[in-house]
C-alpha cells in the first residue's frame, strides 16, 4: 500500500505538470508558436497516454504482487496448521509409546517365566518320546519273552 501511495503522488505531480503546460498553450500565438504549441501539445498528450498506462500497468503490478502475497500468507497459515496437526499426532504416538514400554517393563517378568516354562514343557516332552521309545523297546523284548 506504501508503493501504491507514492505512485498516486507521482501520478498526480505529472498531471499538474501537464495542467500547468496547457494553460501557457492558451495564451495566443504566432504561427512558429503555434507549430511548436501543437508540437508541444501532441508531446503532452503522448506523455500523458504514456503515464496513464504506466499507472495502469504499476497497479497491475502492485495488485498481482498483493495477491501472491495474499496467497503466501495464505498458504503459510495453511503449513502452520498442518505442522500443528503434526505435532499433536506425534505426541500422541510419542505418548503411547511410553505407555507401551512401561507396560512391556512390567509384563518382562512374566514374558521371562513363559520362556522358562516353554523350555521345560520342551524338555519334557524329549523326555516323554525317549520313555515312549524306551518303553516300545521294553515291550518288544517282553513279547519276545512272552513268545518263548
């Protein structure tokens, strides 16, 4: 808005400029005065076309920029959230994986004699197959026994 102020400023200061040209043309004239008025007035209202796009073209300018500006602050509200959200979610996993291992921490023991009692059940069971092996052994040598 600062930029578009001092361009309102220099718009207007070269508008009284060609104001204060046109009232020294209407003062009369000899012929050489009045090519060169007519010179100097074609200038003038060159110049002035020429200044009036330029003022066009600027707020063009200064409005695009505004608008990008618009839509950065837009889109930086938008990344603020989402890295807001982001925050919030990894907090709560942060927070759920403390819970987790305190957990975990207190179930150990328990975990620890479930691993000492697979290793016995595992013993156990080599045991049975050797007794259920010996005892087939025994069996047939009672058979063979039995048979004599």
């Amino acid at each position: 808005n600062a930029e578009y102020g001092e361009f309102q400023t220099f718009q207007h200061y070269f508008k009284r400029i060609n104001l204060s040209l046109m009232e020294e043309q209407c003062k009369p004239d000899t012929p050489e005065e009045q090519v060169e008025n007519e010179e100097v007035s074609r200038l003038n209202r060159v110049s002035h076309e020429l200044f009036d796009k330029l003022a066009d073209y600027l707020q063009t300018e200064l409005s695009g920029t505004k608008d990008t500006y618009a839509m950065l602050e837009e889109l930086n509200g938008i990344a603020l959230d989402q890295y807001t959200n982001l925050n919030h979610s990894t907090s709560q996993i942060k927070d759920s994986l403390h819970d987790l291992d305190v957990k975990y921490k207190l179930l150990l023991p328990y975990l620890e004699q479930l691993n000492q009692l697979d290793v016995s059940v595992a013993s156990l069971e080599q045991a049975t197959l050797r007794l259920d092996a010996y005892t087939k052994v025994l069996e047939s040598k009672f058979k063979k026994l039995e048979k004599r």
